[in-house]
C-alpha cells in the first residue's frame, strides 16, 4: 500500500478487534500494533540512501527491502520487544508481530502485472505468492476506505452494550 | 540480563546485525522465474543477451505511445563498479491506455532486439508524492503522539514502560512546553 495511514488504520481497526476478547488490551496497547504496522516501511529508508549506494560502499550486495519479508520484520519486532519493559513484553511482542503481519500481508495482495506478489516469506522461501491484484499502490481511495472502518469499528466497541 | 541499559543495548545491536545479514542475503541472489522472481530493469541493463527469450517484469516511465516506450532507471554495481542510467525500451501488445509521465509495469518477454512483448500491463497514473508522504507523515504523528501519551522511558533501564495513568493529548503538549521552557 502506499501510504502509511492506511495501514496503520489496519492496525488498529485489528487491535480494536482483539481487545474485544483481551481485557488487558487497553489503548496504549493498541499504538503498540500501530507502532508494529511500521515496521516493515523501514524499507523506505531506501529513500534517502539507496540499495545500491550501499551495495557500492560495502561491496556486498544489498537490499533494504530485507525489513519487508517475514524474517526481516521479525528480527525489528524483537528489537521492539528487547526495548519494552520486562513485564510487558509478551504483550509487546505479539501485538508488535500482528502489526508487522498485517501489513506485509496487505502489500502482498497488491496488483502486480506478473500476478506475483514478492518475497513475503523469505528467508524461509523466495517464492513470490501469486496475488489477487485488489488494490495498486497508489489508490488513494484505500486511506478512506480503512480509515472509514477503523472510526466505526472504534465507535462500536466504545459503545457497546 | 536484558533488563539493563547495557544489556538492551547488547541485544539490539547483535538484533541489528542479524537484520543488516537478512537485507545482504536478500540483496545477492540472480532473479530466479521459478519462484515469481523474474529479471528486472537492473537485470536487463547488466546483462540484456543474457535475458533474451525470458520472462521479464520492468517498471518504467512512460516516454512515448506510438509505439510505447519506456524508460527503466537501472542502478546496481557489478565488479565493484557502480552503473546507473537509463534504458529505454519498446514494449509491443500493451493493451491498455497509456500516456507519456505515466508509470507502466510490465511483464512479458525479452526479445532479441531489446524489445518486450507484453503478456500483461499495469498503469499507474503520474503520482502525487507530495500528498503521499504528508498522508504518511500524518500516520506517523498520529501514532507518535498515542506512543508519547501511553508509553514512557525508564532512564534507569533504557526500558519502555507503560504510564499507569495515560497522558491526555493536551497533557502531554503541556508538559512538553514546559520542559522546553525549563
């Protein structure tokens, strides 16, 4: 997906959810799935400094996108789990990893004209998914659209009976 | 252990480390068809004859529509030696509109004379980045601001901690203005 706003309402229409069925799930919980939901963006850093100029500086081939995969982003949702305070961090580590997962498993429905998706597994496998195309990278209307279910969905669980 | 500043410290670093391996694996194996990963831009440009007869996917902009045309940025480095440009290729069946500034992915086959035959095409309409990076600002500081209100940092272990009371939004500005002004 393109912007970061509609993973985060992912996110945290999926805390919401599950806090449902967790008391302990509070608000400062849910940023913490927020926070997860990030993590996989760290590839954008790609931004500033490019795969390649690190590939030309080290002499080693690179790829930031490494953040992007299952492996990668595991190893970043540890490094938020290390930093949690000790009592929290079972909780951090999960809600941090349903972040992660949810973002890297809505990139892998995007429309991509081979019908395959990317490396979301790796490094278990490099085998790219086929995808079901629903969105392109740059449908704006997705903010809107995840944006809309994430304030219902708040309302709902703020108000039920 | 792991309960320290320098503990925490310790473990991050060897975590950064196994993440910096990840992203060096990820970045040195040859594109492999089999498994979805077909050639792309960077691959054609180092190795065009190479390629010749395979399946290809490119993302490139659009620079011409009869016949299209389109430029694919390449930057890789090969033998120690960085090559950055731009290819330009022809892409034949694209069967779908296109105008020039438009992005254009396509997969399809690599022919002898630098052409793709395209199977399939997806275009994008020329993006407005600038809305794109302050919608995702706006999700940063959103989530930011929730952390700042929820979460707190033990100077004594370097830990995150949960406030036991939350801050309010207005709260925690207050008390960064005052900080600020101390």
């Amino acid at each position: 997906m393109p912007d970061l706003l509609s993973h985060a309402f992912i996110a945290f229409t999926l805390c919401t959810l599950f806090s449902l069925r967790f008391d302990w799930l509070t608000g400062e919980y849910v940023t913490v799935g927020m926070a997860g939901a990030f993590i996989p963006d760290m590839a954008k850093i790609k931004l500033l400094v490019d795969s390649a100029t690190v590939e030309a500086a080290l002499g080693v081939p690179f790829d930031w996108l490494g953040v992007h995969t299952l492996g990668g982003a595991f190893v970043a949702v540890l490094v938020g789990t290390v930093v949690a305070d000790r009592r929290d961090r079972r909780r951090v580590f999960g809600l941090l990893s349903l972040g992660a997962a949810s973002h890297l498993f809505a990139d892998a429905l995007l429309l991509k004209a081979s019908g395959q998706s990317y490396e979301v597994l790796w490094p278990l496998t490099r085998y790219h998914p086929p995808t079901p195309g629903l969105y392109l990278s740059t449908d704006v209307w997705l903010a809107g659209v995840t944006g809309t279910v994430a304030v219902a969905v708040s309302l709902a669980v703020q108000y039920r009976t | 252990m792991l309960h320290s500043w320098v503990g925490r410290v310790a473990a991050i670093c060897g975590l950064l480390a196994v993440l910096f391996a990840l992203m060096i694996g990820l970045g040195a194996p040859a594109p492999d068809p089999a498994v979805g990963d077909y050639p792309d831009g960077n691959a054609l440009a180092q190795d065009p004859d190479n390629h010749v007869g395979d399946y290809v996917q490119v993302t490139g902009t659009v620079v011409g529509t009869e016949p299209v045309e389109i430029d694919l940025g390449y930057d890789y480095t090969a033998d120690g030696e960085r090559h950055s440009g731009t290819l330009t290729v022809t892409v034949r069946n694209v069967d779908t509109a296109v105008a020039e500034g438009q992005s254009l992915q396509v997969y399809g086959t690599f022919g002898p004379d630098g052409t793709i035959t395209a199977e399939n095409s997806v275009s994008v309409p020329a993006m407005n980045y600038t809305a794109m990076y302050l919608v995702s600002a706006l999700a940063g500081l959103w989530t930011l601001g929730r952390l700042i209100c929820g979460w707190r940092l033990d100077l004594q272990t370097g830990a995150l901690c949960r406030r036991d009371e939350p801050l309010t939004p207005i709260q925690a500005l207050f008390d960064r203005v005052r900080e600020v002004r101390a």
